[in-house]
C-alpha cells in the first residue's frame, strides 16, 4: 500500500508536472492522474523479519559468530593493526580498572576533616587516576587510528575477492537458480565487512568498560554488582526493543528504497536522457518517483513515534531505577556496611556501566544486522571457489581442427538440452556462418566451442585435446571473442583495444587492427587519440556511437590474432561501408585461424565457406550457401526468402 501522504495525493488528484516539481491538480490541467506504483516486497530474501523474530539467545549467540569472522578477516588483511586494536582495547578496560580503583582511594581522604590534610594524602591515588583516564583516551584514539588503517584493506580485500571469484567462476554458476540474489547479499556482506570492523571494535570497548567497571565494584562490596544491574537493565532493554523498531521499519522501506535507488540510475543516466524527453516520460517518471520517496518517508515517520514511547519509558523506569540504586547505596550507608567514599566510588562506575551498556546494546543489534550479510558473503565465497574454472592440466594449443562428437549441454535447472547431439568438424582456412532462429542455440554451441563452457554430454576436441581436461586459460589465450553484447570499457581508447593482451608489440599492430575495422580515422580525430577516456560520464571522457564501439570490439578481437575467431552479431549497428569492411577482412583473415560468424542478416552468410543452420539445439542443415537456397524445404531459404520480402 501506498504511504498516507501519497494517498492522499492519489484521493486529490495531485501529480508532479512542474519543473519546480509543483503538485498540480490534475482536474485543473485536464492530465489523467497516474497510478501509484505497485507495491513491492522482496520476500524471498534470507533474513527478512531476522530482527524481528530474533529471540536475545539468537541475538547473543549469532553476535560472538560475526565477531570471529570479523577478526579472521582483519587478521588476513593486516595482523599488526588487528593485534594493535586487541591490545588497546585491553589496556583501556584495565586503565578503567586502575581508574577507579584510585578514585576509590581518594574519596575517603577528600572526605576527612581536614580537607588540606586529605587532599595531601589523596593526591597520589588521584594523579593515578588522571594518568589512568588518559592512558585510557590514549589506547581509545590508537585503537580507532588502527581501525582507519585496517578498514580499507578489509574494504579491498572483501570486494577484490567477491570480484576474482566472479571472474574465475564457470558460466555455469551464472545460471545457477538464485545465484544472482546471493551475490548481490554477498556483497551487501563485502560492503557492510568495514562497519563490523568499527562496531567491533566499539562493541568490545564497551565491554572491556563493563567488566572492568563491574570488577572494581565487585570488590569494593559483593552487593554493588546488584546495583549495577538495577541502573543498566532497564536501559539496555529500551535499547533492544528500540532497535526492533528501527529493524521493522528498515525491513518494510528495503524494498522500495531498492527500486527507488535503481530508478534513480535510470532518470538521472545519458543512456536514456533522449528516450526519456522525447517520449515524454518525465512527468510520469517524476511522480512515481517522488511516490516511492513518500512511501519511505511515511513509514520511517510512522516508526518515529513507537521509537520515542520505547525510549521514553526506558528513560523513565532507568530514572527509577538510579534513584533506587542511590536509595540503596544511602541505606548501606546509614546502615554502615559501606563508606560514604566507596558509595560516591560505586556511582561513578555505575556511570561509566552504563554508557558501556549503551554501546553493547546498540552495537549488538547493528553486528547481528551486518552479521547475516556477512555470513553470506562467506557462504557465497565458498559456493562460487567450488565453482570456478578447475578442469584439468592439458594445455591447448592453436586448433588446426575443432571436432564435436555428440555434444549436448543443459543449463542448470532446466530438463531440455539447449543444445544436444551436435557432431561437427570446422577447420582452420574455413569461415563458417551460424544461421537460426533465436533460442536455436547459437549462442550455446559458442560457447562450447570456445571453452567457455563444457557440454554436459559428449565432447569438444581441439585436435587431440579434449576441452573438458585442459587448462582452460590457455584455451582461451587461442580465442577472440565479438560477443552481441560487448563491453564499452571506461578505459583509454588504446586499452579498448589491447585490452588483456601484453603491449611488447607497440602502437602499430593497435593503428594496424583500427584499419582493419575501419576506425583509425574516428580514433585520430578524439581530443588525445588513442590516450583519450572512452567514457562521457567522467570529466574528460568521450562516447563513442553504437556502431563505432562495434568497431573497437571487433579490433579488439582482431588485434589478439587468434586461432580461433568467433563474432556473433557482430555488425548488427554498423553502417553498410562498416559491415562491408568487417566480413571483407574477415575473409582476408580467414587462411590462419577458425572463424565463425553468427549473424541474422543472411546477404552476409553469402561470405562463408559453411552455413551451419540450428533449430531447436541440433543442426538442421549445412552445406555452402546457394546449395542450401537452391534446395527445397530448406530453412536457410525459407529465412532467405522472408528476409527478402522484408
């Protein structure tokens, strides 16, 4: 449902048309009035309502978990500055201790009758006390100074780690059923690693202060620890169920702060700047926006007021709480089982109890929070390092031949091949073209022949080395890929081109493949040629259009000179001169390596040596193109024909 301030606009008829962003009854402006946006809930997240249904067991027995896995990765990162927090971290709980032991021994002589007398003899013990208080501020601001040095090496360590096992990982893993949702809450986990190390580090602080202040009042009299709990229960619970609210409301907000930041992306990105204004979609995009923004807003506001009666009543019974502890410290008293100077002892470590209760307490809820993200980071660590590319030691040398003897392979989760029962032979000096309908399995074969996967039934063989045992790496070093999907890398020019490849050879083979693709005269007329930034976003930077960055991925292929060369789709946004000038070079190319060519615009099928024509994950048909058109019942000519009515 939507917030109560946005209903009420819906009720009204009010939409935001203005450049102001001024609420316009639609009635007035004849503007039909939008629909809210729907309501979304993320419900298959693993810790929805985790704070909610959390008991304190939960709470105190997860909390010691995201401890341990804190320390182990601080540890990796940099053991001097993890070993530099735990020390202080201790001396500042004992600097606590020897503290107010020393008040505990000055306050009997400031109280004696002669108040020169005692502050003479009081003095030792309060100087004690001074150093003690310092020595503790000094070990808190090292602790903290190595903390700031650790968390960007957590911060790097965490994030590099997620990265290279996502980039080591089988395709496969990519298909997995979840597998996105488990690594977007890996890296909430990587990205939360750097508040655990700060809330760690203030969570043992505070119960260093706890301990220390509980031991020294402990041994100033055996009941004094009752008191201590008597002041700090009431506001550690406050504590606790103030932060339940705060949880429920961040639970119920996720969502549409999620959708919110990715629209965010979208309205504010040069991609869609053109499609945005002149399909006119700014007054609606503008009023679903500020809708999502209300229905955060509302429920952040509706939690404000249980928060204020929960920290108001906790206020209250501590309140009552300290007037009973001093009650009861001025009974022992009168009584005379405790001095007056151990009392004035005993409320200045109920002080000290208390603000370290308060930490523990705060910093708690927010470790079990950041705790479940973190627990998942490591869980998804270990599932993708399964995973990743590990399949044998064979190294792969240039194919003269690529044979498949009846490959199949099936996406994980799914029942039916996406490719089954192909055998084929391709060999080196022929171009062969891919033709078929989408989901025919083009792209599934690619991948198989290239090594980027390996078939689930049957075998891939480059001369004699089955891919499925080889060093996958040095398969890959033999290939270039032109994917439909190529990356605009926000590099140098030059690095789009090089990109992965070592730079011994110099800026002539770079210019060489920019003239093979036609692009040496877009790349001398950027502000700093082959040094200038392919990215507008960036100060500096320069876009490139559709087809020319087309242009630069297949140069880029092109410039590796591989074995084996595979563009799919490769021209699909280049102008006739640009297609023209790839497939001419392309067959220029053609005597050193294996070149498959995957393209839905058949007047280019006509270059190949071979049309391998799919349909439904196997091979329908093969032979050169004008056999395949001439013969009846064909689906080349048949697709041929169609695309000539066009």
């Amino acid at each position: 449902m939507a917030s109560h301030e946005q209903a009420a606009r819906t009720e009204t008829g009010e939409v935001g048309t203005s450049d102001a962003a001024v609420s316009v009854p639609a009635a007035r402006t004849g503007v039909p009035q939008p629909a809210a946006p729907p309501e979304l809930d993320y419900n298959g997240r693993k810790h929805r309502r985790a704070m909610d249904d959390a008991t304190l067991w939960d709470m105190a027995r997860r909390i010691p978990a995201a401890l341990i896995q804190t320390a182990r990765l601080a540890w990796r990162v940099d053991r001097r500055m993890a070993l530099t927090i735990v020390v202080c971290q201790l001396l500042s709980g004992i600097g606590t201790a020897v503290m107010l032991g020393a008040v505990a021994q000055a306050l009997p002589q400031l109280m004696a009758a002669d108040p020169r007398a005692g502050l003479a003899r009081a003095w030792p013990a309060l100087a004690v006390a001074v150093v003690a208080m310092a020595t503790g501020a000094a070990m808190w601001i090292l602790a903290d100074w190595a903390t700031r040095r650790l968390n960007p090496k957590i911060a790097s360590a965490a994030d590099l780690e997620l990265v290279d096992l996502h980039m080591r990982a089988e395709l496969a893993a990519y298909d997995a059923e979840g597998f996105g949702d488990r690594s977007q809450a890996a890296e909430i986990g990587a990205l939360r690693a750097v508040d655990l190390a700060d809330d760690a580090k203030t969570l043992t602080n505070g119960l260093v202060q706890l301990v220390s202040a509980a031991a020294v009042l402990t041994s100033l009299h055996p009941l004094l620890l009752g008191v201590l709990l008597l002041s700090v229960v009431p506001r550690g619970l406050g504590g606790v169920i103030a932060a339940r609210v705060d949880y429920r409301v961040h639970d119920r907000t996720i969502s549409a702060r999620n959708v919110r930041g990715m629209m965010r992306w979208w309205l504010t990105t040069a991609e869609l700047a053109d499609e945005l204004r002149a399909n006119t979609m700014r007054g609606y995009l503008h009023f679903w926006y500020r809708a999502m923004c209300d229905r955060v807003e509302g429920r952040e506001l509706e939690g404000a007021k249980p928060y204020l009666r929960i920290t108001l009543l906790a206020a209250s019974l501590g309140g009552l709480f300290t007037l009973g502890m001093w009650a009861s410290l001025a009974g022992l008293v009168l009584a005379g089982s405790m001095s007056t100077a151990i009392a004035g002892t005993a409320v200045v470590a109920s002080q000290t109890a208390g603000r370290a209760l308060n930490s523990i307490i705060r910093y708690s809820t927010v470790m079990f929070h950041h705790g479940l993200y973190l627990s998942d980071y490591y869980e998804f660590i270990d599932e993708v390092r399964a995973m990743t590319t590990a399949r044998g030691t064979a190294q792969a040398r240039a194919p003269r031949q690529i044979r498949l003897e009846g490959a199949c392979y099936t996406y994980p989760g799914k029942e039916t091949a996406a490719v089954h029962s192909i055998t084929l032979t391709l060999n080196r000096g022929e171009v062969v073209a891919l033709v078929g309908e989408n989901g025919a399995g083009k792209s599934t074969l690619i991948r198989m022949l290239t090594g980027l996967t390996v078939p689930t039934d049957g075998t891939v063989q480059w001369d004699d080395t089955d891919l499925a045992a080889a060093d996958a790496e040095t398969v890959w070093r033999h290939v270039g890929l032109v994917p439909q999907k190529n990356g605009h890398w926000p590099l140098a020019a030059r690095e789009n081109i090089t990109l992965g490849q070592p730079r011994e050879h110099g800026d002539e083979r770079i210019w060489a493949a920019a003239e093979q693709v036609g692009m040496t005269k877009a790349l001398r007329e950027l502000p700093d040629q082959l040094e200038t930034l392919l990215a507008r976003s960036v100060w500096g930077g320069h876009e490139l259009s559709g087809g020319q960055w087309q242009r630069l991925a297949c140069a880029r292929a092109m410039y590796r000179q591989p074995a084996v060369l595979v563009l799919d789709e490769p021209t699909s946004e280049m102008d006739a001169r640009g297609e023209h000038q790839i497939f001419r070079e392309l067959r220029t190319m053609a005597p050193d390596r294996i070149t498959v060519v995957v393209t839905h615009r058949l007047d280019n099928v006509r270059m190949a040596d071979r049309v391998i024509v799919l349909e439904q994950g196997t091979v329908r048909e093969q032979g050169s193109f004008d056999d395949l058109v001439a013969t009846e019942g064909s689906l080349l000519g048949e697709l041929y024909a169609l695309a000539q009515d066009r």
